[in-house]
C-alpha cells in the first residue's frame, strides 16, 4: 500500500478526524481485502474552484482488485448489499463499511464517488469541503485507572429517529462493546422511563 500526496503547501485542515478515519479505514480495509494482487494507494489532492467558500480535499483509494460491474456500482453503497454473491464466499463481504462512509462523508458536507472496471480495480474518492488550519499540538495521553470499567453493567439509551445516525451510533457502540437499546421516536422513549429509571441504564 502506498501514499500519493497531491496537496502543494496545503498540510492543515479544519474537520472531524475521527469521522474521516474511520472512513479511509473502511475504504482502505475493503480495498486491501479485495486485491490479491498489485497495489493499494491512497491520495490527497486540493482543489478550490473560483467562487467555491471553501477548498475541497479530495481522498481517493485505488485498488488493482476484482473491480465492480457498472451495473452494480450504486448498491455497493447498501448495507450489507454485495455486488456479486460469489464475491461474499470467497473474500467476504462489505457488511455496513461503505453505507456507513457515504453517510459520514455526506454529514461533513461532502460527497462519496466510484469509478471501476470489472476484473481491473476500483477507486473510491471522498470529496470534503474542508477550510485550511493549522497544526495543534495533542494533550498527552493518560492511562485509565486500573480496576473495574466504569461502564461494566451498564447499557446505554440511544435515542434517534434518523435511521442514518442509527446505524453509524449503532457501528461504533458495537465495536466499542457497549450494549445498548434504541428508541426510535418520542412515543417509545416515553414508554421506557420506568424501565431505565434504575441501572443497567
């Protein structure tokens, strides 16, 4: 896997970085486990068009891999919809990487785009509108106390009506270990307080 950086004196932006992490770890993971031969390579470019109030940051992942047929280029955007059923036997399938990445990419503002050719590879490119920073420095690290996990025993409340933000909280809580039960809207919210008036909640 390689890095192409084509962002000229542009080091610095101003957005979310763990959102954006966890989508070039989506997309890089998938790429990887896609190409059994060739390469993986991550790119950075900036663009600003006259008139555009912010600059655009565009992050691609190419792949030289098994590639997508054109008509299948849009549902791979689907939870847990794969573009060919053989292709879950053998590599295994995307599961909720890709619909979760087109919907954090489209909560900063931007867009997700693929272009591939079946049996050659793929690139997927995340554009973000991103204003130019500068650099920070990170608070130092601290080790949580030894002993029991303040969360052991708990579960948590997710309260969302948006089945998006449902299924991204939904990801990270599962991957965190955190058990948890969603309420949809107000009327079932309404019903639960008697329920969750006392841990585990």
């Amino acid at each position: 896997m390689s890095l192409d950086k084509r962002l000229g004196d542009h080091r610095f932006f101003i957005g979310d970085p763990a959102r954006i992490r966890q989508i070039l770890l989506n997309l890089c993971s998938n790429a990887v486990k896609f190409t059994e031969r060739g390469k993986v390579v991550l790119s950075a470019a900036f663009r600003q068009e006259p008139g555009e109030e912010l600059p655009t940051v565009e992050l691609s992942v190419t792949d030289t891999g098994i590639g997508i047929a054109a008509e299948k280029l849009e549902t791979v955007f689907h939870k847990f919809v794969q573009a060919d059923s053989t292709i879950s036997r053998t590599y295994g399938g995307t599961g909720l990487g890709l619909a979760i990445s087109r919907t954090l990419t489209e909560a900063m503002g931007g867009y997700i785009s693929l272009t591939s050719v079946e049996g050659t590879g793929s690139t997927f490119t995340v554009a973000l509108p991103l204003a130019p920073g500068t650099a920070i420095s990170s608070p130092p690290l601290t080790e949580a106390p030894e002993g029991d996990s303040p969360d052991e025993g708990r579960k948590l409340l997710l309260v969302e009506d948006y089945p998006a933000n449902v299924l991204v909280a939904s990801f990270y809580l599962e991957n965190y270990g955190m058990p948890f039960d969603v309420a949809e809207n107000g009327d079932k919210l309404s019903s639960l307080p008697r329920q969750i008036a006392t841990p585990p909640f």
